[in-house]
C-alpha cells in the first residue's frame, strides 16, 4: 500500500534526487538539489512523496507562488515516479493529495508545465486531472534542457517548449475526478492539434523532422490559443493522438 506523507528529512530529500536521475535522465545540472528542496521548504512550500513501505516511489515539489499582485497560488515544479512505479496509480495518488493539502491552506489554483510532445503527461494531466491550458511558452528551459533521456549522452537542440497547465481545484469537473467520479461531458470540440505518437523515439530517429513536428505543433497552439480557445481534453490514440480545444467559456 502507498503511503503520502511530506519529505522532512536529508535522506527522504537524497530520495528525491535518486528519482529525478531515474523518472528523467537528468544530467545533473538540471536537477534540483537538497538545498532546494529544504530552502522551498523553509519559504512555504512542501514535497510530498510516495513511500511503499520505507522506499520512497516517488514525490511531487511544491511552491508558493503568487499570481496578479497578491494572491498566492501554488507552483508545482517537479514530480517524478520511480520507473517501475509508474502506471499504477501513484502520480494521481501525489496530485490528489497535493491538491487536498492546498486546499486545507486556503489555496484552490496550481499551475506547472509539460511538453506539449508527450501524449502519456497530456492524458494524465487533461484527462485524470482536469486541467486547462490556456497559454504556450517557448523554448521555456532552454535548447536541448528535455526531460527525455538521451542514453546516448548526444544533444539534438529540441527547444524546451511547454504547455501551462492550470488546476482550479475546487473546480466541479476536477472535484469529481479527485473523488473518482465521472465528470460530466465535455462539449463538441472546435478543433484538435495532432502530436506525433513517440516523441521520443521521432527525436532520436529523425531530428529534423521532429523539430518541424514541434514547431508546426506551436504554431497551432498559439493560433488557437490567440482566437480564445482553451484546451481541456486529450484524445489518446496509438497512431494520431490529439489534443482537443474548446471555447473559454467551457
């Protein structure tokens, strides 16, 4: 059984740091270190990780953050599940409850980023977790600065594009998922935006293509999110996944 409980000590902090090195591939420059960790701690913020016993399988960060001029939100910078943890339920287990101990300091908005390339991040956070997106930043970390692991240790300067995801917590549709409810249905939606279905491997076969697929994929976000659209739902499918938008006011 999975236990959530917050990080608070050196050694569950080291634990972190061993999931991000294998949930990520992350050279280690791009990783966050204890230090980080325990000084977020220190300025309001928590890590809640998942331990199967006394082995920790996985943990979300979380930060304080303020959005407009003075409300404060929260900004959830990292979460990773060890590898063979991964599909079985454990990530929802750490949003939901990040979600429930926001809402018991009186906060209700979280906000974080993914790759808009990755179908499995798309479908858990659009369609497990109820987020919306309504903004596209690009090349956010940097060329080359991927979650992806290159084994090879050999760089193919994809930009770090990433989609905004907002969580309004004590929103109908996201309350009903938390409680493992259905939600109510979506409306039609007025246009989808393709991904190709492994990023990963397009990347590493053929990364010229894949940077076209990317920034054809941009154009679209950006064209639909500067018409009003949002997107709120991901189609999963093994040779077309899409994402689906809709109008704002749904």
């Amino acid at each position: 059984m999975i236990e959530i409980r917050e990080c608070t000590t050196i050694e569950e902090y080291d634990g972190c740091i061993r999931l991000q090195r294998e949930a990520f591939g992350l050279p280690d420059m791009e990783i966050s270190p204890r230090r980080h960790l325990i000084v977020s701690r220190m300025a309001g913020g928590w890590t809640l990780g998942a331990f199967d016993g006394d082995i920790m399988v996985g943990f979300v960060h979380h930060l304080v953050a303020v959005r407009g001029r003075d409300r404060l939100i929260g900004y959830s910078h990292m979460m990773a599940v060890a590898r063979n943890y991964q599909n079985r339920g454990v990530g929802a287990q750490l949003k939901f409850a990040q979600r429930k101990r926001a809402l018991l300091e009186g906060r209700n908005y979280i906000k974080w980023t993914w790759d808009p390339m990755q179908a499995r991040n798309a479908h858990f956070n659009l369609n497990r977790l109820g987020v919306v997106v309504r903004s596209y930043a690009e090349n956010f970390y940097g060329t080359d600065c991927h979650t992806i692991p290159m084994e090879s240790g050999k760089a193919h300067s994809i930009d770090s594009d990433r989609l905004f995801a907002e969580w309004e917590l004590d929103h109908k549709r996201v309350a009903a998922l938390a409680e493992g409810r259905a939600p109510e249905d979506l409306p039609e939606a007025e246009t989808s935006i393709l991904i190709p279905p492994n990023w990963s491997a397009l990347i590493a076969s053929d990364p010229e293509s894949a940077r076209r697929e990317q920034l054809r994929v941009r154009h679209e976000f950006q064209q639909a999110f500067a018409t009003g659209l949002i997107c709120a739902a991901f189609q999963r499918d093994a040779e077309r996944p899409r994402y689906l938008l809709y109008k704002s006011d749904k």
